[in-house]
C-alpha cells in the first residue's frame, strides 16, 4: 500500500484552475498542476484494501493500488509500466474521465476517495517528459492484415493493440485529422490537441498505417476491404438526437457537436464558412451532460451575452442518493469547470416551441415545467404543469442532447446485423459476418472513452484469435505487463 496512515494524515488535493476571467480568454487547458510532492502524498493516500473496489469500477481494470503504491515510493516508471499495463491511453482518461473508479474507491465510505484521476494524469505527463515512452514495433510480423475504420478511442486502442500482436494495421479515419471525437468533439481547453498528436507519433512509429479523409463506403470501396484478412469497426455513435419540436427547424438551433467541431477546427486555423457563433447571443443549452457543459464553456470563451442550461430531468442530490449505494456509479449533481465560468442552470423544464421570425431567424422558445411520475413497475411518466409556461428570448439554442446509436451506412453495405438499440450487433466483439468485428460505441452505444478504449483492447484479442488461433494480448483478467 501507500503510506500506512497516508489516509489519515492527508486531506485529498486535486488540481487547481486558473482564474475565470484569464481562462475564458483563450482556448488553452487551463489545469494547475500539483508537486511531485503533493502528488506522492496523494498516492500515499491509497489504503491498498483487501477488495479493491476500484477494480471494479474501472472499466479497463487498471492496477491503481499498485500505481499508487510505486507513486509513493518514488517509482515513477514502474507506476507508468503498470499503468500502461491496462491502458494504452492514460493521457486521454487522466483528462476526460469522469473517474468510475474513484466513486468506488473504498476510502470514498468515509472521506473524500483518492485522487486517482489526477495521480493516473500525471504519471504519464512525467513519462512523456522523461522519455519512458517509446514505439514498441513488433519484433515479428504475422502476415496478416486488419482495416480499422473509425480513429477515436475504441478504433487507437485495437489498433494499437492488433499492431503488438504482429497484424499489419492500417486506421481509416473520414475527417482529415486522427482522433474520432476526441479530436473534434472535446473542447481544446479540456484536451489540446497536441495530446492527440503526441500518442498518434508513438502509434507510426510503431507501424501503424493511418488514412485521413477517407470515408469508408463513400470515398472509398468497400470491395476493397476484401484485401484485408480482418476488419474491426470503431466508427462510433455519431447519429445526432434531435427535438421535435414545432420551429426546430428555425436559423438558430444547431446540433452541439456542430458547434464544438467547428470551434475546435477554428482553433486550429482551418477554414470554416458560416460558423454558428455565440458571441453576444443569449445562448440556451438544451441537455445537461458533459456536451452540454462543453457548450456552456465554448459559448463564454466566444463572448456570450448570456448562457442558460435545461436539463429535464430533477435536479440531482448533492450527495449520494439511496438509489446508487457505494460503489455504484452515484447519480448526483455534477457542477463542472465551464458551470462555473457563468451559466444559469435550470431543471424539469422542458422545450416546446422554437420561435422564429418572419425570416426564419429564431428570437425566443417557450418551455413548460415538469414532473415526473414514477410508478413502480412502470415507464416513469411525464407531467407538464399546468400554468408553468414561460417564454425565454434566445439567439442560439444548442441541442446537447447525445447519440441515438451508429451510421447505418457501413452495416447495410456489409450486411451487417442490428441490435434491438440500433448497434451493430455482436458476439464477443464479432458480427455475423466473421471476419469483421466491432467495438466502442458502434457496438455498445454512446458511452465513456473509458469504456471505449477497454471494447477496444477486448475486440482486439477476439480479433487476434480469430486470426491465429490464439492471443498473448493481455486483457482485463490478466496478461503480459508491456515494456514501457
């Protein structure tokens, strides 16, 4: 374990932020890191229990007692090599996880839990530094290829991940840059891009081929995947949710993850005609997650008069509630770093007109208030209440409200089953054509990056069995630790 009374002796510390007023001026991460110092005393912390609930609640299975541990002891590069253990991207989730694992962290019963998102953040920041980090190219090679399509978090892991196994990879990505959402899709100031580029650098120099602005099945054939020996599809959940609401239709309403991408392709000098802009707009954000909250942090930095959040659903406890006991995943409320930067947030409120002008421009939407009604056994039931409507003049609604699952334009080319939800549907990461696999959000819906790089280390092996009979590919329930 850590320090034996680590966890008495130390008060949880997590990363400060810069100031609202200098951060919203610009598009850059804006994190303060702690010491090496406090960082150690962070792992000391950890109490190394006898059922490491942490395990459990993280999806990838990482070795966190033990990252812990080699944290406290100064062992920096063996906490990388078993952090690298269980996950090929820590930089991605040390940023953007929402940290499962520290809502199960045993210690969490009676304080607050580990910092273990942090501590996970900076052992790989100080393996880049140190050059602990280095292509691992295969010593041998298969003779075997594998198509990636789809470059966010679920396509970089089983690439990766198939590339160690000796198969010649090569990743198609439609946009013209690597990263899936994570490039595009998350704001700059919560993950600079820079990251991205770094991992991918590593990925090349490993032996993996990557193919930008490439659509599969649109700008390129899908006959000619028929080179391939296997294909592994990561293209995501990216069919948008809209609202049907009378006037959605209206100059004004725009999807989120339009919104954002355009931002972030601003940010990086691209070109973009006719970007939706929130700058002196009273800006309304409709859905409360974490796209949502990019929203809200996106709409300031680009100098809004005004920002309101709906969410339809209640507004949730600020602590646990009895529905979700430790270690569960607790349903409570979430203020996030862009709340804070201003944002006026509201609850069971729902939209029912988009009102617009004779040109077609959107000035106002109204709303009712709700309630639900839960009845056991039942759908839960919504009830508008009477009297509640209310008009709130807007320049810019922002639609957050997910995914309804994956493009149907690859499964209906390759003949490729459905699932009940809309996935592609799948046994043991393959589809009912054999050598053809899925992962990430394609194949379970829209879900963590987490969740997204373990479907892809998990497929990887299926796929890798698949192929040879066999894998040494570790996976959650064990496996060879990786040279780091």
């Amino acid at each position: 374990m850590g320090k034996v009374t680590g966890f008495k002796e130390f008060e949880r510390q997590d990363e400060s932020y810069i100031a609202v007023q200098e951060r919203v001026s610009n598009y850059n991460e804006f994190t303060v890191p702690l010491s090496v110092a406090e960082v150690s005393k962070q792992g000391s912390r950890c109490m190394d229990c006898g059922i490491p609930f942490c395990h459990s609640g993280c999806p990838l299975g990482n070795l966190i007692p033990d990252f812990n541990h080699m944290i406290y002891q100064g062992e920096w590069q063996k906490a990388s090599w078993i952090l690298h253990s269980t996950n090929n991207f820590p930089e991605f989730t040390g940023r953007l996880c929402p940290a499962p694992c520290e809502k199960a962290c045993v210690l969490g019963l009676i304080e607050d839990p580990v910092a273990i998102e942090n501590i996970e953040k900076n052992i790989v920041e100080r393996a880049f530094q140190e050059g602990w980090i280095k292509p691992q190219p295969p010593k041998t090679r298969t003779g075997k290829t594998v198509a990636v399509i789809g470059s966010g978090p679920a396509g970089l892991a089983a690439a990766q991940q198939l590339n160690r196994a000796g198969h010649l990879v090569t990743v198609f990505e439609r946009d013209n840059a690597i990263g899936g959402l994570l490039r595009y899709g998350i704001p700059n100031f919560k993950l600079e891009k820079g990251i991205i580029d770094r991992r991918v650098a590593i990925l090349k120099a490993e032996g993996i081929i990557f193919k930008v602005n490439t659509n599969v099945g649109v700008n390129y054939l899908i006959s000619d995947l028929k080179a391939f020996d296997a294909i592994m599809l990561c293209g995501g959940a990216t069919e948008k949710r809209g609202l049907p609401t009378s006037g959605a239709d209206a100059d004004g309403v725009v999807q989120a993850m339009d919104f954002l991408t355009q931002q972030t392709k601003v940010v990086y000098g691209e070109k973009v005609e006719n970007q939706y802009l929130a700058t002196g707009k009273d800006v309304i954000v409709i859905g409360g997650g974490d796209t949502g909250s990019d929203c809200v942090g996106t709409s300031n930095r680009q100098g809004a008069k005004s920002v309101t959040n709906f969410e339809i659903m209640p507004k949730p406890a600020v602590g646990r509630s009895a529905a979700t006991p430790w270690p569960y995943w607790p349903l409570q409320l979430k203020t996030s770093s862009s709340h804070k930067e201003g944002c006026e947030r509201n609850w069971l409120i729902n939209t029912k007109e988009f009102i617009k002008d004779v040109s077609g421009k959107l000035i106002a939407l109204k709303t009712v208030a709700v309630e639900w009604k839960i009845i056991p056994g039942q759908r839960p039931e919504l009830i508008e209440v009477a009297g509640s409507e209310k008009t709130w003049p807007c320049d810019l609604v922002l639609l957050a409200l997910g995914f309804t699952g994956p493009e149907k334009t690859l499964s209906q080319q390759l003949g490729l089953e459905i699932d009940f939800r809309g996935n592609y549907q799948a046994k043991n990461y393959q589809t009912n054509v054999p050598n053809i696999f899925t992962a990430g959000d394609m194949r379970r819906g829209q879900s963590l990056i987490v969740w997204a790089i373990s479907e892809g280390r998990e497929a990887a092996r299926q796929l890798d069995i698949y192929l040879m009979g066999k894998s040494d590919l570790a996976t959650k329930e064990g496996g060879d630790l990786p040279a780091v």
